[in-house]
C-alpha cells in the first residue's frame, strides 16, 4: 500500500482531506513533475513552474495561445535559479508527459508544458501550456489555493528530490480536516514506492532519505517533521522495525525557516 493508497483508506474511515477531487488531480500533476527530477543533479525548475503558473505565488495572464511571458530575471527569482540554469533545466521539462482519468472519466494524456521561446534580446520568455494543464494549474491557484500557497511559502528554496517529495507529501498531511491527526504510517515498501527508491532495510532509508531530508527542510521551510519507528518483537530476538510514523511539526517560529 503506498502513501496514496493509505490515505484513501483512511477516507474510507471517515478521514477526510481538504483537497476535492479536481485539485487532487492538480496535485498528481505536480508529483509528475518530482518523479521527472534527476537522480544525481536536480531540476526542479518544471515542479516549480507548476506553481507559478498556478497562480498562487504570483499574478499570471494567459493569452489565447494558453501562453505566459515571463521577464528572465524576475523568473529565475521566483523560481531561485540563474540564468544558465533556467536555461539548461527549461530542455528537460518540455516533454513531460501526464496522463490522468479526470473527474467524468475520461481517460487523458497531455504534455502539461510543452514549448519555450526566448525573444531575440534574451530578455522575456514566453511559456506555452496544454489546455488539460491550464485547467489544472488554474485548480491549485484556486480551490486548491490554501494548498498551493503553503508549498509555494515551503519548496523555493528546496533543491533535492527527496526533499521536495517529503514537502509535497507534509503539505498533503497538513490539510487533513481539523479533527485528525497529522500523521502518517508507512511501511518500507511503501515509503521504497513514495520516495522512487528500494532499501532493503529502516537503517538505510533512515541515512539516505530521512536524516538529510529533515536536515534540509528544516533548515529552509515553515513545516516539518519528527518521525519513530514502531517495532514488534519477533520471539525472544531483538525487535523487528516494522513501520515509520511521520508527524508534520510547525516550524514556522525557527530561525531558520524565516
């Protein structure tokens, strides 16, 4: 059972997420775009720029071509690069393909950003998005705001993909309704399929995913998390790992996260 799966048998115990089932569709497209990040150098320009073009970090304007103009430099502010990165990891985002069933049914496969053109002078950036993605992004600037506006606040600043997968995974969590805690259980294989990895052991993951991932998004973000693991004794041997739990912590009174 993998951390989507889990979270959909807890709505079937009458634990309820904030985000509806179109803004849940908007939210996939973004892991889409985590799952696309490298394994040895980060791009996460195409993650941030679903962000963007939501709407919810900055105001957008689509002309009727479903295109954005962006000034270079203000861009790479927003999306905390230089230039030569923009563009260099802008190359590898055209092409990102999503497929998704959408909430009538229908089967849908689209390629969510699909052309960049610089002017002749280097100084704007035109932008072109597919009509399906348009949609989607429009979600998360608006339904799915007050979730949007969270993880634009927590994931500028992040630069490794695990990070970004546990900051998209705590902002999720955080939005549970009021009542249930924000929490999550998970066993290895299903944090293995979460995090794109295959530990064999808790010991592992702990060193290579969750030790410099809290590192990382407690040093830059307003959210993050404590986790144990719980254990069961296997006869009269040492106890066996057999699950992590994962708290979401307010962090937004460190230092660091300012």
């Amino acid at each position: 059972m993998n951390p989507r799966q889990a979270m959909q048998k807890k709505q079937e115990e009458k634990t309820k997420l904030y985000l509806p089932k179109q803004v849940d569709l908007a939210i996939n497209l973004i892991h889409t775009f985590i799952k696309n990040i490298g394994p040895k150098k980060s791009n996460s320009l195409g993650l941030k720029l679903a962000i963007i073009l939501s709407g919810a970090r900055t105001k957008i304007e689509y002309d009727n071509e479903n295109r954005v103009m962006f000034d270079v430099d203000e861009l790479c502010s927003l999306c905390n690069i230089n230039r030569r990165e923009l563009a260099r990891q802008i190359k590898s985002v055209i092409g990102i393909k999503y497929t998704f069933v959408d909430v009538n049914g229908d089967s849908v496969g689209t390629t969510p950003i699909h052309t960049y053109r610089y002017t002749r002078d280097n100084k704007y950036i035109y932008i072109t998005v597919s009509q399906e993605a348009r949609k989607l992004f429009s979600e998360l600037g608006t339904d799915g705001y007050q979730f949007t506006h969270g993880l634009t606040e927590n994931l500028m600043n992040l630069k490794h993909k695990h990070s970004l997968r546990m900051q998209l995974f705590l902002e999720m969590v955080n939005n549970y309704s009021k009542n249930t805690a924000k929490r999550i259980k998970m066993e290895l294989a299903d944090a293995n399929e979460y995090f794109g990895v295959n530990y064999r052991n808790w010991y592992d993951f702990e060193q290579k995913i969750l030790k410099p991932v809290k590192e990382e998004i407690t040093m830059n973000n307003k959210l993050t998390f404590d986790y144990q693991f719980k254990d069961e004794k296997d006869g009269a041997g040492r106890p066996k790992f057999t699950e992590v739990i994962i708290d979401v912590i307010d962090n937004s009174q460190s230092l660091f996260a300012q």
